[in-house]
C-alpha cells in the first residue's frame, strides 16, 4: 500500500486569532471571518492559518477588498499580489473557498461562512499568498508569445512613405478565430489546478502555456506554424493533458483551455510525420 507523507515542516498549524477592530462607526455591524495562509519565508518555518475578523461595512464587496482592509486596519504584515482590480491583470489569482479565480472579482458574499484564503496550490510560496510562478514563465518564454511573421509588409505608398511599415490586416473572420484564447490574462489559475501539471510541472507546459500558443497558431498574421507544432509536438508538452477539465472549470475568464489543446493536438495530427521530427 502506498504510503505519502507531506515535507517536513508543511503542517500547516493554528495561528493568530485577530479580533474586530473598535474603529467601525457603522449602526449594524457586519461581521465575516478570514481564515487567512501564512507563512514568512523562513526555512523550518511551518505555515499557518491566521483569522480575522473584518467589518464588511469599512470594505469593498470583494475578496481583495477584504485582504486590503486587513492589511490596512489590522495587520501590515500580510503580503500578497494585486494590480488592477478589475480582473485584467491576473496579479491576484489565489485560492479562495477551495477554488483557484481571482480575489478582485470574487465577491465575499458569495462564500457562505469563513472565507479561507490560500496561495495557488502546487506552487512553491514566497511569503504569505505569494506563489512563485517563475517555472511557469520560463515555460511561457519556450513557446515564443509573440507575433512571427513570414514575410515584411511593404511601406506605405506616396505620402505615407515616411511613415514606415505599414499594419497587418485581418478579416472580421480571421479576427474572430482569437476570440476564446486572446483575452487569457495568464493569471495561471488553470494551470495550478490541473493535476497533470501538479505532476509533470518541469515537462508538461500546463493549460495556460497551451491555450497561449494556441493563440498564435490561429492568428492568420504568424507564419511560423510549423515551427511551433514541431516545437509542441512532444510526448510530455502537449500530451501529457487527459482532459481533466479542471482548467476550464477554474478558468475567472470563463476560456476553455481544454478545447485550445484539443484544437493543437488535431493540428499536429494532420501535420506528416516526418516534419514534425518524430516525435511522434
């Protein structure tokens, strides 16, 4: 019988009990409870679950709201990542109620009792609610996210000579083949809940990776297509996906990451063999 054991020191165990603040000047107070990961980044140290006690009427009506007043009114020492918001940048991606979105567009009403609060899962911590993602982008940097174009448009003509090159045009159809892989906003969600990146992370390249070069394999702008299906067609980068769904499930976008790697694996599949250095 298989037996697993956690690392040492990764027990998470019980940690502060912080109370409501007395600075709320609301007539009804309404009360939610944190249950908040911590862990400082000192090796041997273990994590623990902080909890904390918030007044909904001194906050926005958002997760991230919450975490803010915490930090601000109750304790400075929590870290954690935001940016915009307005769930664009992807800066905030965390666990929040056993479920991988974005803490700036999950609204504290909609988790019943206490909200529990945890880094991406499966990701080393730097401190607190900060995953280390740089393994992830070092695997988005392989599939080269960026426009590959096989020949130079001309210069424009007459007065629009000085003006330099001119743009890439693209038909409202040509266009509409992005829609479903552009707006991903690589908040790694999916990928940090699919447990085929949870085991293979140094092989598989993970649904967001994926759904990325999925992205450029249909722009009609980029003509390296081959050069990036021989670049995919790998036994553990593409096809270590089993269509779990977990990705798509967990997506805040509401993208389908399973159907982009489903649409490269038909690609690669029409492709001959031979030009995709046997891989296959």
């Amino acid at each position: 019988m298989a037996q697993l054991f956690l690392p040492a020191n990764s027990r998470i165990k019980r940690g502060k009990h912080w109370a409501l603040p007395t600075t709320s000047s609301a007539k009804r107070v309404r009360v939610k409870d944190f249950k908040v990961y911590r862990w400082n980044g000192v090796k041997g140290e273990r994590p623990r679950l902080d909890r904390y006690k918030l007044d909904l009427n001194s906050c926005g009506p958002m997760v991230l709201d919450g975490l803010i007043a915490i930090k601000n009114k109750i304790d400075s020492t929590l870290t954690f990542r935001r940016s915009c918001r307005e769930g664009v940048c992807g800066s905030c991606a965390m666990n929040i109620d056993g479920t991988n979105t974005l803490a700036c567009t999950k609204p504290m009403a909609s988790v019943r009792g206490s909200i529990k609060v945890y880094p991406l899962p499966h990701c080393s911590v730097i401190k607190d609610l900060v995953a280390n993602l740089d393994g992830s982008y070092r695997q988005l940097a392989t599939i080269e996210p960026w426009l590959q174009a096989a020949t130079e448009v001309g210069k424009g003509k007459g007065k629009d000579k000085s003006k330099g090159m001119r743009e890439r045009k693209q038909t409202p159809q040509a266009r509409a083949a992005l829609d479903g892989s552009y707006e991903c906003i690589l908040c790694f969600c999916c990928s940090t809940s699919c447990p085929s990146y949870w085991w293979n992370p140094d092989k598989y390249l993970g649904p967001a990776v994926l759904l990325q070069a999925y992205r450029w394999l249909m722009d009609s702008r980029d003509g390296a297509e081959q050069k990036r299906l021989r670049a995919l067609a790998d036994p553990f980068k593409l096809y270590r996906c089993h269509t779990i769904m977990n990705c798509t499930n967990a997506c805040p976008k509401g993208l389908n990451p399973a159907k982009a790697i489903a649409e490269i694996k038909k690609m690669v599949a029409k492709k001959p063999k031979d030009t995709l250095q046997g891989y296959l």
